[in-house]
C-alpha cells in the first residue's frame, strides 16, 4: 500500500518542486499568484507528461529539456539563449569538464530530476492527462489571446518585429515568437528558452562571408612597425588593484602605472557577456542594431589589408568548426597558432611569452600585429596558474582562486611590456568580458541573464607606452566599437570607419550584446 501510494505522489510531487524552482522569482508577488502559478503550471506538465508517456522517447525528450532548462537556470539565472547553446557548441572537451566540475551541485540536482521525470510512475487515466492538459493550456493561452491587439501594437512588439526580420524570420513566426517569449513565457518559464533553440538553428543555417570586404584601406603615416594586441579572458576590473580592489593582485601594473609607463583606462565596459558574444563583436565592425558580426570585415583583415602581417596565437582551446566562433577571426591571420588545440588541459599562458618573443626576435622588414589570446581566469581558476601564484587564502576558496589567477596575469601583462620595452611598438591589453560580483548568488560566473549587472561588464584596459591611445583614460569606453579604438591605436582607417567611429566615439553610451544578441545602450559615461 505504502509503495503504491508512493509512486502516485511522487511524480505530482517532483513536478510542483520544478515548478517552484522556475517560480521563484514570482515569490514576492501577492499571495495568491505564486501558488497559482505552481499549481497551474504543475498540471500543465503533468498532462504534457502523461500524453508524452504513450511513447517512451518523446517522454524522454521532455524530461530531458525540462531538465536541461531547470539546469540552466539554477546555474546562470536565465533561459536558455543562443548564447548557451553556441558556447556549446564551440566548446573543448577539457572546457566542458570544467564547467561542470565548477557547476556540480546542479549537475547532480538536474540529473535525478531527469531519471524523476523520466521514470517515475504517471497515471494511464484518459480523462485526468485531458483535464490536465486542457487546463494548463487555457491558462497559457487565454491571458495572451484576449490581449492579443494590445500586446501587437506595443512599441516592444515593433522592435521585436524589426529584429525578427533581421534575423530572416517571417512576420507569421515574429508574431508567435514574440507573444510565446514575452507573455506565454511569465506563465510557463520552459517556454523563454524557445527563442534561444530558434535563434542558434537560424543562426547556424546562414552563410558567412569571411573575405575581407573592407574598402579604400590606407595607413597614416609614419605608422607603428609593430602592434600587438593582448586580449584577457573573464578578468574583472573590480578584482584589480589598478581599479581600487583591497586585495594586491596587481603589483606590477600598479608600479608600471605609478612610474607612467602604462596608461590605465578607468571606464572600459565589454561588448558582451562571454567570449563567443564579446570577441566577435569587438573584433569586427558590427552591426548597429546588433546580431551577428560581419567577420568579413574583421581587424585582422583591414590590419591584411594595409600591408600587416597578422599573428593570432592562442592559449585557448580551437573551437569547432564553426564559421562563426572566434576561430573564424583568428584563422583570417597570416599565421595562426592554438597551443591547446589538441590537448586535454590548457597549459599556463606562460606559453604565448615565448610564442611573442621568437616572433619579435625574428621579425624581417614587414609590419607586424600580433593578437595574443590569454585563457586568464577562465574557470577552473586554480588551473589557471602555477603554485609559486598559491598567495591569497582565507576567503573562500573560490574567489581565492580567482584572485590568484588574476596575481598570475598581472606577472604576465609584466612580462610582455618588458618585450615591448626592448623591441619597441606599441601594446594594448584588454579582457573579452568580466564575471558577477563575487558573493551574489552567481558568483564569479558568466553573466548571461537578459538584462545582465553593468558590472560583469566593467573590464580592464591598458596600453603601452603612455598617450599611445589617443583617448581620455577617465572617458568611458564600449568595447562595442573596439574596431575604431584600434583605427585611432594603430592608424589604420577605411571608407567604412570614417564617418562611423566620429559617430561612434562621441555617444554619451555604451553599447553591449546581451546573452540574445540584442544590443543595449546605456548612457553611463564618466566625465571626460
């Protein structure tokens, strides 16, 4: 008896703890509206459960996704987006291992709910799985259609439908993308990740043009032999000395900064939210209103164009083959080189050192950029740096950690001006993107929530020798536009940046992708 009764309740009683945990947020809401979203909710999926059960792999398939999305959610505070699911896709092997080392709470918490839902007994009584199912999808649909004028005349809907255009997809699937994504999903929060699934399988199927499309390239005179460019990887401004953090994890920037060897820019914000949102759009010339970046007209393509030779040497792993992964810009360079390509661990990025300096040791009569691509403080971070770098404790072990790696880059950063000291040219540093503030309840991860804290965007800056960057260090700076920050670094313009970066450069904004590639403009500029 005791058993029977078990199976009965149990798989009611998984599915409402599912939906408290996608409800969450709705807590603070009045009395009455975050158990009657539970409730309806609970019976939706238990009616969508019990008509998926007649075949076992389309059962499996649902239990799979609600799994993968409550994981998803309790791991970044978002729904699944194409930021997600292409992070994926171009990720390593030993990058996945990682990730779920880092996440293994919610690792083992989605994998029993998946075995919950998967096998756990539901009823086979006709008339419960219909009233259920019916129930759930009048309270999904009935709000959103009796609304229907209002919601397709909102100011919201005409930016979701110029994005959907633009994204190739017809008015008929806008409408229906946009009432799912911005009504059907505050009811039923599984359904927010529908747009992430159709954006990455639109975004996949287009072709990409990776020839250089720039025009009337020309370099101002006398212009620099060599260039090289560092580009850090998860590095926060707000855990660096350089930028007011207590702790001392930059001693050598800071005294290369007090003796003006190096400029510090103070207001320097990414160009999105993670590696495969921000670099892209911060090494090509991207598209006002966001979406995906025109690799064709890459930096390392104008810097082709105007006679450079282009080195990308990286310590990251080789993404896929993917057209669209940062792999793609780098593979546009005269000479490409991935020290973790085909290795279970990345190595300390001592490596690119060695890398810089033989290239600079050899360089023959032609200008030269080089773009060194650290793995900085990717997670784990306690691999990211050797054990003589072991110097904070006492926290908590993670951001102990973080701060160690953060230590390691500064001896880095060191390190390369040294070689910029003694072959001459100029440099500039900057990270890919930052993480959320260390203590919040995502601490230290990628921020890819649909409206993500302008903080795990405030990265560093840096550029050596001093005034080799013609900007204010205390103006605020979108990564956004980094093509025309390099432009005024390097001295090498194009038709297209022209008048473009006098735009550009004069807002009073930053702009930024969020996890959707949809661009935000925030007007937060420092006094110049």
């Amino acid at each position: 008896m005791i058993t029977r009764y078990a199976n009965i309740l149990f798989l009611p009683a998984l599915i409402l703890l599912v939906s408290i945990l996608f409800n969450l947020e709705k807590i603070d809401e009045n009395l009455w509206k975050f158990p009657a979203h539970v409730i309806l909710q609970s019976l939706f999926l238990y009616g969508v459960l019990g008509l998926a059960n007649y075949w076992a792999p389309f059962r499996i398939a649902i239990a799979f996704l609600i799994s993968l999305f409550l994981f998803i959610d309790m791991s970044y505070g978002a729904p699944l987006s194409i930021t997600i699911v292409m992070s994926a896709v171009n990720t390593s092997p030993s990058e996945a291992w990682a990730f779920l080392q880092f996440n293994l709470i919610e690792v083992v918490f989605s994998i029993l709910i998946f075995i919950g839902l998967s096998f756990s007994w539901i009823t086979s009584d006709w008339r419960f799985i219909s009233a259920f199912s019916i129930t759930g999808m009048i309270y999904l649909t009935i709000p959103t259609l009796s609304n229907l004028e209002e919601f397709l005349s909102s100011k919201h809907y005409k930016a979701h439908q110029e994005s959907g255009l633009a994204r190739g997809h017809p008015e008929w699937f806008t409408k229906i993308e946009y009432l799912v994504d911005k009504d059907m999903s505050r009811r039923l929060p599984l359904l927010a990740s529908v747009r992430g699934l159709t954006d990455s399988i639109s975004f996949m199927l287009k072709d990409v043009n990776l020839e250089s499309s720039w025009t009337g390239v020309r370099l101002k005179t006398p212009a620099e032999d060599i260039l090289v460019i560092g580009i850090g990887e998860s590095l926060r401004a707000g855990n660096m000395t350089i930028y007011g953090y207590e702790r001392d994890t930059t001693p050598i920037l800071s005294g290369l900064k007090k003796n003006q060897v190096i400029d510090i820019f103070k207001h320097v914000y990414a160009a999105g939210t993670n590696t495969w949102t921000a670099i892209p759009a911060a090494l090509t010339m991207s598209g006002r209103d966001g979406g995906r970046a025109d690799l064709s007209k890459s930096i390392v393509n104008l810097a082709r164009d105007a006679g450079y030779k282009v080195y990308w040497i990286s310590n990251q792993p080789k993404y896929s083959q993917w057209d669209f992964s940062v792999s793609a810009i780098a593979e546009q360079a005269n000479e490409t080189r991935f020290f973790s390509e085909s290795m279970d661990n990345v190595g300390n990025d001592a490596v690119l050192l060695s890398e810089l300096q033989e290239i600079l040791k050899s360089k023959d009569k032609k200008k030269i950029l080089v773009l060194l691509h650290f793995y900085g403080s990717h997670m784990n971070f306690s691999d990211r740096y050797p054990k003589e770098f072991e110097f904070f404790s006492g926290r908590n072990g993670q951001l102990d950690q973080y701060d160690n790696s953060i230590l390691y880059s500064d001896y880095l950063q060191g390190k390369v001006i040294n070689l910029m000291q003694k072959y001459g040219g100029k440099y500039l540093f900057f990270s890919d993107h930052g993480l959320i503030a260390p203590g919040s309840r995502m601490s230290l991860k990628h921020d890819i929530r649909e409206v993500p804290d302008l903080d795990s965007l405030w990265v560093p800056m840096i550029a050596y020798p001093t005034d080799s960057l013609d900007i204010s260090v205390n103006r605020s700076i979108s990564l956004y536009y980094f093509e025309c920050i390099f432009s005024k670094w390097s001295g090498i313009t194009a038709n297209e940046l022209e008048t473009y970066c006098d735009h550009v450069m004069n807002m009073d904004e930053i702009l930024f992708l969020d996890s959707r590639l949809i661009l935000h403009r925030e007007n937060i500029y420092a006094s110049s």
